[in-house]
C-alpha cells in the first residue's frame, strides 16, 4: 500500500519537474519515515471500527503507512479515513490512491475502508464537534510562518507568544483536540518544538491532555537533523517510560538505536522546559551522573547576572589607559586559557569612566562566562577565573554586556571554591549535559541555577589541586575533577 502511494506520488513528482520545473519532493514524507511513523502506533486489541485522521494528506503516503499497519497488525475491521487537503495539485492523485488503498484493503485484508477527503484547510475547518472524534492521527504538517491575527491562528489564542508561528505546531494543537479518549497521535515536528520558548504555553497545553510516549530522532555527521518524530496518546494517566530511538546516517548506511525505556519526568521537563532530546546512551550516562550531584547551584547562593554596560552606548567614556575617576572594563577579548587577563595587549576600550552607578559593580573574585560562544568554541560553556586582586587598586569595575559573571551572595568566592567551580563548568562532563539540557546557544540564568554541583568540600579540593599546579586548561580540569570525583564514589 505504501510502496504503490510512493510511486504514484513520484510519478507526479517527475511530470511537474518536466512540465512546469516545480520541485515538489521535498514536500512529500519520505518512505522510509512514512513507515517509521505508522510503526510507532500502538495497536492492542481488533477494533470493529477505527477512525483515522491524516490532517494534511498531500498525496495520502502517511495514510497509505498507517493503513497498511492497521491491516498487517489486524488492528480494526472497518476503518474510516479523513483526510483535509486543498491543494488542487494534489487532490486528484490523492482520491485515486485512496480509493486503490480502499479496494487493496478489502481485497487483500479484508478490512472495510470508507474514505472522505475534505477540500479545505485543516486550519480554517469548523471547531472540532460531538462525533468528530479519531483513534489515529497521523501528521507531517506543511511549515509555514503565520503571522499573529492571520485566521489560522485565531483558535489557538493566548496559547501564542510571539509575532510569528509555524504553521506545523497550529496544526499540531488542532489535531490533538480531536483525539479520542486514549487516542494516539504521531507526527514529524520541527526540534525546534522540543525546546522553544514561544511554544511553552502550546506545550503545557498539549501535555495537559495527551502524555508523550515516544520520539525518534534522526542524526547526521554534525548532530541532529531538523526534523523528529514523536507520538502521544491522549489520557489522563500518568506518563509511562517513554520509548526514545535515534537514527544515524552516514557514509556506511543507516543505523537505528533504540536507548532504554526513558523516566517521563527525564524526558518532559515540568516548568515548561520542553522536552530533552537524548541522542544516544552516553547521554543517559550524563544525565544519570548529574542526577546523583548532592547539590544544585542555587544551593551556594551563586548567581549569574548579565555584564553591566554595553560600551557602543557610552563611546565618550571609554579610555584605553587608567585615567582619574575611571574603573577597569572587563572585555570577552580578555578570556583566555580559563583566566582573565588585564589589562589584555591590544584591547581598546578597557576603562571607563561610570557617568550613572548602575554601570559599576564591587571588584570581588568571580566566575565569566561569554554569553555566545563562537561556532569555532569547542564547549558551550567558555569560562574564565577572575581574581579581584587582578585589579587590586580598585573598589569597583564594570563588565562588558558580551559576558556573563557568576558570584556569591552574602560574601565572596574564596580560591578554592571558585577554581573549583571553575574547573567544573569547564570539564567535558558539564559541557555535554549542557548541550543536552540546552539546545540554544547559551546557557539561561534558570538553567544554570538548576545545575547539579558536588559538595563543597570536592570543590575546595579541586580547586586546591589546580591552583598548586597551576593550570586551569581543560584537559587538567577533566583530570582532576574525575579523579576526586572517582574518590568520592
């Protein structure tokens, strides 16, 4: 059924590439996903009748895969199929592999298929009603920017948060509304929708009413690729270990591997956090190792702020050399080799003279963090030891908008503490689990005040080891803070 939807579609495919030079592959699924997708159902019992809804049909190959399931797995008798699609390009190949399926269906399974196709816009169709109702929804939405107040967006209200929206996650919010009790859901999302701040509050209300209950991932050479595949139910229980697999392509073929049963909570963060995307089992092992962490970083009532000035606006205070009145400006350009070096050869701009006090702030011993890491940084966390003796003839200095600066509450950072700190921010394990729980560029000040930390006293430790050596690179970080972290146990 598949096979045969596939290369009707490619047929049409090939006409419209000669007729009219129109590329329309790349808004078709592909078969191998179409196949993926329609596995990732659950069928456990023969129903007399499913209701099945492919909410933006194109040619009908996600209708043709999860059609075929259904009669391989003898998962219903009857089987009623709607589909929503106005694009008049497709529609005449769409009824026709709809009712070759119907005929294949009855003849070769003996299973009933009545179909309706619905020439409108899944978007703009009549709120859901009694009777309306599906036991599958299969999806690969069409992706679209929308601008807020454009029709389409109007049923999704308050659930938006920013000027513009994909039309895939409007569809999405839209299918799922039309689900059964216990109804499953399967569609192929942008990643973007794991962890996207404007989507926060369509997530929260999309997990209020189904439980996500798997994800497969598709990995390239450079890391995750653009698109995902995840399936839900619709009920009221609570979430299951979820079922995570990750699809590797590469120069020898393809490789699928599927992690352990994976705890809700690991998986759907609360808070709106979105969702971890875990791309193999070492990532599982990173996460497990933080989870076992004692402390959390809020816990040493440490906080990050954001550097005070952004020098572009104050061009007329800024001097390169001290001067009466002027305070050190600590620059991006001065990290280097996990210090802070001031004043840094060939930096312009290193002092300024602060016009209004919100531009100073007490030179104490801190932690920096450039707040974007270059493409060509290879850690995601690019930090730097600041010792307040660097500028010891200063009460006060003021810090460049580009960093980020971490210090303590009700007192200062000793050597050992900080160094120590310093020395696990910057080791592999830290920056992997910050890849993972993080897919922007930059750590959040409310991800950072959530990071698991050892104790104080594996801290001190640490920092006491590197500081008689002296040596902050990485590689001495890593070597240090496993070896205590190994003691410990």
């Amino acid at each position: 059924m598949l096979a045969m939807a596939v290369r009707n579609t490619r047929k049409l495919i090939r006409e419209k590439s000669a007729s009219d030079n129109v590329r329309l592959g790349r808004f078709f699924t592909k078969r191998e996903t179409a196949a993926k997708m329609a596995s990732m159902f659950t069928f456990l019992e023969t129903k007399p009748l499913m209701e099945i809804l492919d909410p933006g049909a194109g040619t009908g190959i996600l209708s043709a895969a999860l059609l075929e399931a259904v009669c391989l797995g003898r998962a219903a008798q009857e089987v009623r199929l709607v589909c929503y699609e106005n694009d008049a390009l497709y529609l005449p190949m769409l009824k026709n592999n709809l009712d070759r399926l119907r005929r294949r269906a009855k003849r070769e399974h003996g299973v009933k298929v009545n179909y309706e196709v619905r020439e409108e816009n899944f978007l703009l169709a009549p709120h859901p009603e009694e009777g309306d109702a599906y036991d599958c929804v299969i999806m690969n939405p069409p992706r679209e920017l929308l601008s807020r107040g454009a029709p389409e967006t109007l049923p999704a209200g308050d659930l938006l948060s920013s000027p513009k929206i994909d039309a895939c996650y409007l569809f999405l919010a839209a299918a799922a509304l039309r689900l059964k009790d216990e109804g499953q859901l399967v569609a192929c999302l942008p990643v973007g929708f794991a962890t996207g701040v404007t989507l926060t509050r369509l997530r929260d209300a999309l997990f209020d009413d189904c439980r996500l209950t798997g994800m497969h991932l598709f990995r390239s050479e450079k890391g995750l690729k653009k698109d995902f595949l995840l399936s839900l139910r619709k009920t009221d229980e609570q979430g299951e270990p979820i079922a995570v697999s990750v699809e590797r392509a590469s120069e020898d073929g393809t490789l699928t591997e599927t992690l352990p049963p994976l705890p809700y909570p690991m998986i759907v963060r609360e808070g709106g956090a979105g969702l971890l995307l875990l791309q193999n089992t070492d990532d599982l092992t990173v996460l497990r190792r933080m989870a076992a962490m004692p402390r959390r970083f809020s816990d040493y009532g440490l906080r990050m702020k954001t550097g005070l000035t952004l020098p572009s606006r104050y061009p007329d205070l800024l001097s390169d050399k001290p001067e009466p009145g002027a305070v050190p400006l600590i620059h991006p350009r001065s990290l280097g080799s996990g210090r802070v070096t001031f004043p840094a050869k060939g930096l312009h701009g290193q002092f300024i003279r602060p016009s209004i006090p919100s531009l100073i702030q007490k030179n104490r011993n801190m932690l920096f963090l450039k707040r974007f890491p270059a493409k060509s940084d290879p850690r995601k966390l690019i930090c730097a030891v600041y010792m307040a003796s660097q500028a010891g003839g200063y009460r006060f200095i003021s810090t460049h908008n580009k960093l980020n600066y971490v210090d303590r509450e009700g007192g200062e950072m000793d050597p050992p503490f900080l160094v120590g700190l310093y020395a696990a921010l910057s080791g592999s394990l830290y920056n992997r689990y910050v890849s993972i729980i993080s897919r922007s560029e930059q750590i959040n000040a409310t991800e950072l005040s959530d990071l698991p930390l050892p104790d104080e006293t594996t801290l001190r430790s640490v920092g006491s080891q590197l500081l008689s050596m002296r040596r902050l690179d990485p590689e001495a970080c890593d070597y240090v803070f496993e070896a205590a972290m190994k003691e410990k146990g």
